[in-house]
C-alpha cells in the first residue's frame, strides 16, 4: 500500500537478484524471486544488483566467466522489463567470500567490467550498466580515478556509490573532519563529475538517513563507526534527510534510493540501533525523517530544478 501511495520512479531489486539466488546451484535457476519484482514493478526503472556469489562457486579462475554468464542470463531473460544492471556491490569489501573479488580488489573489478559489460549489451543493447557501488564517496575518491585511468569507467553507463555519511558530514555546509574540508553535496558531485566527465549518470543507489525517532529512541550512537557528536536527533535527521531528496537531484543525480522502510531481518528488537541505516523498526514509523524524505522527493520528482540560492553558505534556496 505504501509503495502504490509513493509511486517511486525507481526500484533496487536485493537478494531477489543476488547471484546467489538466481543461481543456487552449477546447474539450477531459481528465477522466481526476480520475475516477482519484475512483474510487480512494471513501468519504473528497475536495477538488479547482480552480487553475492554463491557457494558453490570457489574457483577463482572461473569466476570470471560463471559471473559473465549469470549477469548475461538476466539480460536475455528481462531485456527492456529492466533498465540497468549493477556490476557488483561494494567491491573492495575483504570480508566473506561471497561478496569479496580477489586481490587485489581493484584489478580484479575493472576486468569484471570489462568481461560482464559487453556481454550484457550483446545479449540486450538497452540495459544500462553501472557500478561500481562504493560504500561511499568521501573515501573513493583515489578510487574513482584510478577507475577512469584503467578504462573502467568509459565502460559504464553511470557510476553509482553509497552515503551513509549523515551522522558524519552537513549536505548543505562543508566539514573539517580528520583535518580534511568535507564538500557538502554539490560540491561532493561537482568533483565527481570532473573526474568522470560530465555525461556520466551518477545514481546514489543507496542512502542511509541517520536519526533518531520522534519517540527518542536514540539510534545513532553506540554502533561501530558512527562518529557523530551530538547525536543525530530527529529533527536533525529530519532537515538532513530532506536536504539529501532536495540537493541530490539538483546537483544531476539521476536516483536517490534512500532506505526508508522497516526490513525484518534488522532491528527486530527495540533496542537496535539499525535505524542509523534507514531501516525502521517494525511499525513504529513514518518517523519525521522517513516522512520528511518521502514527500520532498514525491514534490520534486516532476518538478524541474530552476535555481539555487546560496547566502554566506548558511541559508540554501532551491528552486523548483
């Protein structure tokens, strides 16, 4: 009911696309899980993140080619019902077999590109390639051009990364952090864009909105890695998220897919704090951020950016 009252324009598919799922054995294919999202989906732009291999796959020499021939059979099957494929997720992840490429990580991706893009635009022409789904983009910017100068890039379609950075960095105003000046947004994409040509689509395929609820249940402290101070509250988390749905699009992002809705699998006990990766927990929401996120993007969807307005870079006014 939600997702028919939200109409997004554009649809992530999870697991559902996972090789892992698709192909859970040498020689089966499951493809119910994804003719499901497909078929439920029709009219919208959807992007299957082609991950995970699957257990039995543990020969590194011919990962290549069993990769290749799992992101060309989505291709051949779907074709226009889809628009684009993500080759992999996160790649420089280290940790369990199934989501890390060989070391080195970097060498390893770029010759993924390079084998499963031709092979997905031979099967269907239409289908938009993209990658390489970094966990974000303050840290990847070395990685971005290092992409580019191996040829990576000029192989995608459009270049796609995550920002679960609203604990950490302002949108709209730059941050010293470790001694180094964050951008806000549009400068964030502005120097995206100079590193990988302007005609480049860039897509934020993930986005974590941090905050606490308006219940005050505190959910961005005391997990690894969240650095902000003071916490996130929701009002906070509120005006970051919607700042986020506003000056995203405006600086040329072509999709935002924030997470804004509960998952079952995560925060199945009151007191997690999985909230700091958007997910609600069970039917407590709409929080003010999820709301907040919701209908900025659903005003801003058809609208089309006219300008913006940036006083003493404290007071942001955009234009639609």
């Amino acid at each position: 009911e939600k997702f028919t009252q939200m109409q997004p324009a554009w649809v992530r598919t999870y697991t559902e696309g996972y090789w892992s799922t698709v192909q859970p054995t040498a020689t089966t294919w499951n493809w119910a899980p994804l003719d499901g999202i497909v078929a439920a989906n029709a009219g919208r732009k959807i992007l299957v993140q082609a991950f995970l291999r699957p257990d039995w796959q543990t020969d590194d020499t011919q990962f290549l080619n069993l990769y290749t021939q799992y992101v060309q059979a989505i291709a051949q099957r779907y074709g226009s019902q889809i628009y684009g494929l993500e080759i992999w997720n996160e790649p420089s992840d280290s940790g369990a077999h199934s989501s890390a490429l060989a070391t080195p990580w970097s060498a390893s991706y770029a010759a993924l590109v390079a084998q499963a893009a031709p092979a997905i635009r031979a099967a269907a022409p239409g289908i938009k390639v993209f990658g390489p789904n970094f966990v974000d983009y303050t840290d990847y910017v070395p990685w971005f051009q290092y992409l580019v100068n191996s040829g990576t890039v000029a192989l995608l379609d459009g270049v796609s990364y995550h920002d679960y950075d609203t604990d950490r960095f302002r949108p709209d105003q730059d941050t010293l952090y470790q001694n180094v000046i964050v951008p806000r947004l549009d400068k964030k994409i502005a120097g995206l864009q100079a590193i990988i040509g302007m005609n480049k689509a860039i897509l934020i395929s993930e986005a974590g909105l941090n905050g606490q609820s308006s219940l005050g249940v505190p959910n961005a402290t005391g997990d690894t890695g969240m650095t902000a101070a003071p916490a996130i509250d929701w009002r906070r988390g509120m005006a970051r998220a919607i700042k986020y749905a506003v000056m995203y699009p405006a600086a040329g992002v072509q999709e935002l897919l924030p997470h804004v809705f509960g998952l079952a699998a995560w925060g199945t006990v009151p007191d997690s704090v999985y909230e700091i990766y958007g997910a609600e927990y069970g039917d407590r929401g709409p929080h003010p951020k999820t709301s907040g996120v919701l209908m900025a993007g659903y005003w801003t969807k058809n609208a089309t950016f006219v300008e913006k307005r940036i006083l003493n870079d404290t007071v942001f006014l955009y234009g639609w």
